[in-house]
C-alpha cells in the first residue's frame, strides 16, 4: 500500500497544478450550482387564463376574484361560446378555460353542489398537472365558506419536506448527486487517459506495482476532491439557498461517499475504453448525464406525476368522481378534460 | 563468465494472423551493451515488452536475470529498469516529485532514497534544479532524468526503447556516454534503435526484421559477411539510371541508394570497379567517381534484410 500512497501523493500534486482538472472539480459545480439555485425555476406563475362566467351572479365573481388573488392566475380574457373556448386554447391566448354555469350561484345558495368546469391545455403534461394542483387548491379554498354539513370528508393537504413546493429545494440537493457524478467521472477517466497518453502508464506497468494499488492510488485523490466538492455543494445549498437539513450528517457523507465510489468506478470503466483524453471527455460526460436525462432529474416528472396523484386521491376522498382527470375530450384530444368541483361537489362533464 | 543476463529461446508474439515476433533466440550477457536493430515495426518494442513481463509470449521462453517471464511476470519487475522514447515523466512535477514517484514505486524510502535521488540529479546534472517543472526541461534533460529514474533502483538489467529520439546530437552523444558508464559498472544494458551510427557504439547487435532475428554478433562480425564481396561506391548525377543499368549486370549483386551516391555490392573479388565503370561509359551514363568503401552497418542491415526476403518471400 505505500506504493498505491506513492501513486496517490503524486496525483494530488498533479491535479494542483492541472489547471483542467481543477476546472472541472471547481468551475463545473460552481456553476451548476448558480444556475440551479438562481436561474432555473419550476415553479409555475402566471398561468393565463379565461373565464366563461354563464351566471354573472356575486357568487361567480368572487370565485373569478379567488382565481386573481392567488398570484398563480392571470385572467387574460373573457369567453362566452364553447367555439371562443376552443380559440382561446388554440391560439395559445390561455391555458387554461374557467366555465362557470349560469346555476352556480343559486346552488350554491341553495347548498347544493355547484359545479363548474376547468379546461387544461395538456401540450405540456408537466405544466397542466402542476395548474391543475393550483386549480383545485384554489376550488378547495372557495368551497371552505360553504356550510360545513354540505362537506362530506374534509380535507387539510399538508406537503412534508417542501411545505411551499419550492423547485430549488428540491433542485439543489439532485444537484450534489449530478455535479458529483460529473466531477467524478469526468476527472477520474481523464486522468488515467492521460497517462495512457504521455506513456507514463506504460512507464508505471514496468514498475513492481500491483493494478489493484495503483488504481487505489488514481482514485483515492478524486474521491476525497468529490467528497470535499459534494461538503461544499450543501454547505452552499444550506447558506444560499436556505435548504433545510433534514436529517443526519453522518448517514448522507457516507452515502455520499458510496454513491461518489460507484462515480469513480464508472470513470475507470471509461479510461479502460477510451485512448485520448478528448474521447474520455465525451464519453465521460455522456455517460456522467445519462441517468439525469434518463431519470428525470432535470424534468422531475415522478415528482409531478406524485403530486396530481396525491391530488386525484385527496380528490376521491372527497367524493368527487375523478373521472375528467386525464381524459382527453374526442374534439381536442391534446387537451385535459378537467372537472373540478366548488362547493359541495358532484361533478359531470359539461359538454 | 557467469549466467547470461537474458535468455531467449524461440519467444514467439502473434496478434491475431500476425506474428510480432517469430521464433526469436539469443543471449545477452552481463554488463554487455546489447542492440536491437530494426525498421518501425520489426518486433523490437513487443520482444522488450515481453522481456519486461508486460505482454504474455505465445511461445518460446524467455529468462531475465534468473526469471521466467512467462511464468512469473511480476517477478522480473524489480529487477529491470525501463526508459522509452516517450521519457515518461509527469510534466506537471517537479523534478524531485518526479523521482520521489518513481522511488515509490520501487519502495525506496529515507536514506536510500536519499542517495538514490541524489544519484539521479547528478547523473542528469540538475542538481540545484529540483524544484523546476518537468515540463520546461528540453528533451537532453527530460531524457537523462527519465533515464536516472529509471534507474533509481539500481536494476541489473536496463532496457532502453529508442532512447534518444527527439534529442539534439551533443544529448545524444553525453547519453551514450552514460550508457556506457553504466555498462561499466557492471548493468547489462538492452538498446533497440534504427539508427546505425548508435548500433555501432552496442558492444553486440541483433538486427531483427518482419519478426525474425535476421542477424547477429559484433559490428565487426556482421561486416564480415562482405569480405568476399566487395563494395563500391558510385557517385553520378543521375544514380536512377546507374543503379537500373547495374541491376542487370551479372557481377553485380545488388544496388542501394545512398544519399546521392549508389552502392553496389559486387558477387566476387577481382577488379570490379573497372567492370563497372566500363560497363557504365558503354552506356554513356556520367560517372564522377567510383570508390571502393568499407561496408558500414547499413550496408550490413540492408543486406540482412535483402537475404532474409528472399528467403521468405512476403
């Protein structure tokens, strides 16, 4: 092992004046990190939307009024035929149709369930089921003035972990995993390449060293460097973007660490296969993507997909047909048909 | 004299329907300065790197310094040193980094690394340079700091892999100096090389060729083989049409260009140069001189290599 030390001292005076290698354990993160944490955002603000009010009553101007306040709605415009509904939607001018029938107001005073109808442009499943979240909170909270005997099960949604569904809370910790797959990788696959390269590994293969002390000695250096990088990622997570820890340090280094020892591994398998460090970058940095292109961690659709699921199941518990849901009208089957339900609820599907 | 340093028999590489190297056999005995004469891609870099116990023989054996390669690759390691044309070194080390890495490797530690380093630096003359970056050497130096770590655990047997390439000629010269120093000093010093003026400085040469061992033994045995055969030159301005002409002429053996001038190699001892040069005034060729030369190495390499074409046609 004092020569898998000797090959391991070496790497890290190498990597301190390797201005490449240093690039990529440091300028990489650092960057992801200010354009996770600043720039990109999934948080879905000013929602356009049209509003087809058939009753014209109080009642349906105050749910119109609901809609505005919530800060995720913008009213662009107001409809009054199901062909200006269609236009609207085609031409993109909204994205999402509020119907309000002309008996909401007198069911609603009557105590019966008053129904009204909510048209998703589905173009983007993402966006349509993160709308139509804020569409049934905001029918959730116009239907908590109805007298509480019209209510069969009440519900109180209560998000754990990412109470206000804030994107960079969920962003910034993905990014540890994906900055140090990249930096692994990347610079573990590099630096044996490189040594195929200027011959030195040839150099090394004539030396009494075992394959197994040697590739210790390579990898040691960039599991640390990862270790270290992955610390600063959270830390800079903690401090800038005010990411709540939740949970225990020692459990999230290790898995850190076992996670970072599978990076490194993948590295090697790319220096076994690449020759020049050009292709070892390429192939690095593929493969070093691959699962976050794959998975989903750029595009967290689980993460979507969970939440209209919980959505659709707090939906049912309330005894509303989920029916619309996901069901695609036969006129425009881009579209989501979504009934949603003010008031006590018995929803049915408009036209 | 004691056990030869390296022993050959038959060592055989195929790749694939290539054989590298084919049915080699040779000894070199200890502290002899041994060279490896060949084109690029004669086998010289993969017999080494058998020698070395890098690569597997198919057949045949091999035996450095009491080990069979074959059989124990790992245990050779220790006992050579290994420089190649690349002068593996890190270039974003030190000088000193460089050699305490490679001390590493050979598990040297305190005073011995101590000496050895010490060793190195002078050899390369950077003494007072240690905290230089490899990478503002030029290649005299970058070629005798390689040669000093390799070195560094004073093997028995050095295995040098067209050491000077890329060298100025005075590096070149001082590196063979040191080579032979070393040879003095009792380390048996393996060298291959495609240039002739360093393979006559080899106490022994091996030309090898497509493979096979073509030839082998001092300088002066190899230039024996001409002594029934002399050797002219032909300086003309036009050596094309000389060297076609002598080409069918019976007395000629063969013809090979040299710079400007033609050399011919004669089938028999006699008044050669005359024949010639009528033959060539018959034919109203220009003629500036004809000489009689000492064979040099390369008239012994392409002979060697003429012969053995001939005898496996390609």
């Amino acid at each position: 092992m004092r020569r898998a030390l000797a090959v391991a001292i070496k790497e890290m005076r190498q990597i301190r004046r390797d201005r490449r290698t240093l690039l990529i354990l440091i300028f990489v993160p650092t960057f992801f990190l200010f354009l996770y944490g600043y720039a990109l955002n999934f948080d879905i603000r000013h929602v356009r939307l049209a509003i087809d009010d058939r009753d014209g009553s109080a009642e349906s101007r105050a749910l119109v009024a609901d809609f505005q306040r919530s800060s995720y709605f913008d009213v662009v415009a107001g409809v009054t035929s199901p062909a200006e509904v269609d236009h609207v939607l085609d031409a993109n001018a909204a994205r999402v149709v509020l119907v309000i029938p002309a008996d909401y107001a007198r069911d609603r005073r009557a105590g019966r369930p008053a129904e009204v109808q909510v048209l998703i442009d589905g173009d983007n499943a993402n966006t349509a089921t993160t709308v139509l979240g804020y569409v049934n909170g905001v029918l959730r909270a116009a239907s908590n003035g109805v007298a509480a005997g019209a209510r069969i099960v009440g519900v109180e949604p209560r998000i754990w972990y990412n109470p206000e569904l804030r994107s960079t809370v969920f962003l910034v910790p993905g990014l540890v995993a994906f900055i140090s797959m990249i930096t692994a990788v990347v610079s573990t696959a590099l630096s044996i390449v490189r040594e195929k390269e200027t011959g030195t590994m040839e150099q090394v293969r004539m030396a009494p060293i075992s394959t197994v002390a040697f590739v210790t000695g390579k990898t040691l250096p960039y599991l640390v460097l990862s270790q270290i990088g992955a610390s600063i990622i959270m830390a800079a997570a903690i401090v800038l973007f005010g990411l709540p820890m939740r949970g225990d340090w020692l459990s999230l280094s290790i898995f850190v660490g076992v996670f970072l020892a599978g990076a490194l591994g993948t590295g090697l398998l790319v220096s076994t296969i690449a020759n020049t460090q050009q292709v070892a970058f390429q192939a690095a940095a593929l493969i070093a993507l691959m699962p976050t292109v794959l998975l989903g961690v750029h595009l967290p659709d689980f993460e979507h997909a969970r939440r209209a699921g919980a959505l659709r199941h707090a939906a049912r518990a309330r005894a509303v047909l989920p029916r619309g849901a996901a069901r695609h009208r036969a006129e425009g089957p881009r579209r989501d048909d979504v009934v949603g339900a003010a008031g006590a609820p018995a929803p049915t599907r408009w036209w | 004299m004691s056990e030869p340093a390296i022993v050959v028999r038959d060592l055989t590489r195929v790749f694939g329907r290539f054989r590298a190297v084919d049915a080699v056999t040779f000894d070199v005995r200890r502290g002899e300065v041994f060279g490896f004469l060949g084109s690029n891609g004669a086998g010289k870099s993969t017999t080494i790197r058998m020698l070395c116990g890098l690569l597997r023989p198919t057949s045949g054996q091999a035996v450095v310094d009491g080990v069979d390669v074959g059989r124990d690759p790992e245990a050779v390691k220790p006992r050579i040193g290994y420089m190649s044309q690349r002068f593996s070194l890190y270039e974003l080390l030190t000088v000193e980094q460089n050699i305490d890495f490679y001390g590493g490797l050979y598990r040297l530690s305190g005073e011995r690394l101590r000496a050895r380093r010490q060793f190195a630096l002078e050899m390369a003359g950077l003494v007072g340079r240690e905290r230089e970056l490899t990478r503002n050497l030029s290649g005299g130096w970058r070629q005798r700091l390689a040669l000093g770590c390799a070195l560094l655990h004073e093997p028995a047997i050095l295995f040098l892999d067209e050491p000077t390439g890329g060298v100025d000629p005075v590096s070149r010269r001082d590196f063979w100096r040191l080579i032979d120093d070393l040879s003095r000093g009792g380390t048996t010093v393996l060298v291959t090389t495609h240039y002739l003026d360093e393979a006559e400085r080899c106490d022994r040469v091996a030309i090898i060729h497509a493979g096979r061992l073509a030839a082998l033994g001092t300088t002066r045995e190899l230039k024996a083989r001409f002594e029934t055969r002399p050797i002219l030159e032909v300086r003309s301005s036009d050596p094309v049409a000389v060297m076609s002409r002598l080409d069918r002429d019976p007395r000629v053996e063969s013809t090979s260009l040299f710079g400007t001038a033609v050399h011919v190699v004669l089938r028999q001892r006699g008044d050669g140069a005359a024949a010639v040069r009528e033959a060539l005034e018959r034919d109203g060729l220009p003629i500036d001189a004809i000489t009689p030369v000492v064979p040099s190495l390369e008239d012994v390499f392409l002979d060697v290599v003429d012969d053995l074409d001939r005898q496996v046609p390609a």
